[in-house]
C-alpha cells in the first residue's frame, strides 16, 4: 500500500513556489514550455545549449550556472522544478541567499572554493556576454587587460588544504563586489528574463563628433561598463563627450564653458604622467561654490591599473568642490571631490597642469595615484544624457577649431564673471 502513495514534496520547491503569485508561476511554465520545445524533449526539460542562449551566459560560466540549476545532477535536463527551485533563491532568495548562490556560481570549477583562475574564467566570460561576443569566440587573451584590471583589486585572503595559492573566501568576494558593482550587478541578473527593449548589461551610448578619433579617449566601453555598474538606468543610457584636453587644451575656462552646455551629471577622468588612470562622478552640474556641495549619488573610481568604484561612506558631505575665481588661499581654486580643503580624495587646481589625491573617508577611498601629488596628462569629461535624448547645441559641443572655441567659451564665460578663473 506504501507502494501507491506519492513521493513527498520537495520542500525546497514549495518554500520558493510560495515566493510567486499566481501570475509569475504561470509566466515561468510559459517559459519552461518554450524552452523546452526548442530542446526537443516533449516539454519535459530544458537542454544546456538552449538555457545559455536563451539567457546568454556563454562559455563555461554558463555551464556552471546549468549545473547549479540542476542541483548539480549532472544530467543535462533542467525541469521546471529545478527552474521554479532556481530563481527562488536566486530572485527571490534574501541577499545571503541570493550572493551565496552567487558565489557557488564563481566557483566555476566547482571545487569548492574560488580561485584567480575561477575569477579569470568568470570575468573573461562576463565580458564576452555584455560585449556580444560569441560563445566559442571568446579567449582570455581578447580581454585579458581589462581582464587584470578587475583582478588586481580582488583579495585573496583563504589558505586552503590541497590549493598552492590562496582562494577567496565569501567575506573576500563581497568586499570585491563593493568596488566592483558591475560585475555584482551583472551576475545578479542572470536568471531574469531577457529584453530586447532594454540595456541588458548597462553600457552606455559613447556620443562623440565625426572628426574625433576613438583612438584619442580615454573612455573605453569596458570602463563606461564599470563605472555605469554604480548608477540607475536613466544615468546608463547615453554618455556624450563635452571635454578632451587634447582637443581642448588645457584650459579650466574651456572645460568649464564646454560642461555648462550639459548642466547635469558628469563622468571625469583623469590620465596623470604616471600613466594611472582615475576620476568622478559628479551627481550636480559644476558650479562656482565657496564649499563643498553636492548630494550622495557621487563617487571616485580607479580604472588603472585596477578598477575599483568608491561611494560616500556617510562620513561627511564633503561631496563636490568647484572654486572659481576666488583671491582667498583658503578656498583653492579648481574642482574636486572628498576629503577637505587642500586635502582632497581628488583634486585638480584651476591651472589644469596640477592636482592631488589622498586618503578620504568621505568614500573610504586611498590615494588614486602613485603619490599624492599628480600631473595630469589627460583631461576628459562626459556629461550624461538625461533619458537618452541629446539636442542639436550638445552635437556640436566639439566641433570647431580650437581657438573658435576657446573665444566661444570667453563670451559666455564673462557673461557669468568667470572668464579669468583658468590661471
């Protein structure tokens, strides 16, 4: 008689079908039935080359997320069990849960712990995924520098029997994802549902003028990609070129006369002679201000030689400098963010040709560059489009040579007292 009844319920998939309405249950088997028509198995599984096309994780970051999936059975069927189980935890789960599944999902090995070479393979297959390039295309050689970019600020802190190198413990991979919101976000977002109307994985828009050479900018899609990874989608959708110093030249007037055309936020990076390559987020527009100013949407970033985001600790609200103008050595003239008055987390004077960076606790942040002091051998700045739309005074922001330029932003600067603040 014991023979007849039915096996019991797997607890785990009645905890998570009580983690969806109605509506979302029947959303997913519309979506396992699909799924599973395309894997030609008589609606009964998903198929592995179909699961990672459908959600595109490519290469062998989206083998491991299948056989997470799967609960690890190693049969190359995934049910609707396994899928309603999955996105439980994984969307629905709390943040221990969802990053501990998060985790298990860097461990690409899947021998228990994570490892440089987990974290390779899993950062070279992310970038293929955001980038479009396709599965079987992909090398770590084609990423590989933007690839120990991200590496380099990753601890490896967990001494672990049988492993010459240490691993990364959980502590370790959270702290990583904290500098690295990108790759946190990216992963994330694995099991939700495709959408071709939207910006899956968050690259802006690069708008730049016909007759400027990609070649020239600082900004590459790989680091618009990290330093969208801290902000909401309106800021992500498009990011237009206002400011190149060689374009420019070295010029404070100039840069402040180009980003007034914006009037909103603004990504700045700095290349200084010791080739290190960092910079800001400036949530408000530049303006003159004898103090700080600014709210806590901003934030400081390294690109080189590692790429790491720093956000305000709630310290202080030390946010945004923007001098201009002012005779008093107490209030230096320049733009800057964090730390206080002439101990700025980044600073550059209104000479252009000078600036600093130290230790803020107003993003927990280190010094920026090699030393203290930097010597800026490249100023670019960006200003982001609200809501992807840009008009026709912005596209000709840098067109022109550079003394008709420089005369345009004279005009408007001394219609706001502040044509002789460059020097």
């Amino acid at each position: 008689m014991g023979n007849s009844q039915s096996p019991p319920a797997d607890p785990r998939l009645a905890s998570a079908t009580r983690c969806f309405a109605e509506r979302e249950l029947d959303e997913l088997r519309t979506l396992f039935v699909a799924l599973a028509s395309q894997s030609r198995s008589n609606s009964k599984f998903i198929s592995p080359s179909v699961f990672k096309s459908y959600f595109r994780i490519p290469g062998s970051l989206g083998d491991r997320m299948f056989d997470l999936v799967t609960q690890k059975r190693n049969d190359g069927m995934l049910t609707f069990e396994d899928l309603v189980i999955a996105k439980g935890t994984y969307e629905k789960g709390s943040r221990d849960e969802i990053e501990q599944f998060i985790y298990q999902l860097v461990d690409v090995m899947g021998d228990g712990v994570v490892g440089r070479s987990d974290l390779e393979v899993v950062l070279t297959s992310m970038l293929d995924a955001v980038f479009n390039v396709e599965d079987g295309e992909h090398s770590v050689s084609s990423h590989q520098g933007v690839v120990d970019i991200f590496l380099n600020v990753a601890t490896f802190s967990e001494e672990v029997e049988g492993h010459a190198e240490k691993c990364m413990s959980f502590t370790d991979i959270r702290k990583w994802w904290s500098v690295v919101p990108s790759a946190r976000k990216f992963l994330g977002s694995l099991l939700m549902q495709p959408d071709p109307g939207s910006s899956d994985h968050q690259v802006p828009n690069l708008l730049i003028s016909e007759n400027i050479s990609p070649e020239v900018l600082l900004m590459k899609k790989e680091y618009a990609w990290h330093i969208a990874g801290a902000l909401s989608q309106p800021d992500v959708e498009e990011w237009k070129l206002l400011y190149h110093s060689s374009i420019h030249g070295l010029s404070f007037s100039t840069f402040l006369g180009n980003i007034s055309n914006g009037g909103g936020p603004t990504v700045l990076l700095i290349k200084d002679t010791d080739g290190y390559i960092y910079g800001g987020y400036a949530s408000q527009p530049w303006e003159k201000h004898s103090d700080f100013y600014g709210d806590m949407k901003s934030f400081i970033f390294h690109i080189y030689p590692q790429a790491s985001i720093y956000k305000p600790s709630g310290a202080n609200t030390n946010l945004q400098w923007c001098a201009v103008n002012f005779s008093s050595e107490s209030i230096p003239n320049g733009i800057g963010f964090g730390g206080r008055i002439n101990h700025f987390g980044l600073f550059l004077s209104a000479s252009f040709d000078q600036g600093h960076t130290f230790s803020c606790t107003t993003f927990n942040s280190p010094c920026l560059s090699k030393t203290s002091r930097i010597c800026p051998e490249v100023i670019e700045c960006w200003g982001v489009v609200a809501n992807g739309i840009h008009d026709e005074k912005n596209d000709n922001v840098i067109k022109g040579t550079v003394l008709e330029r420089f005369k345009e932003d004279r005009n408007m600067l001394n219609m706001v007292g502040i044509a002789n603040s460059s020097e």
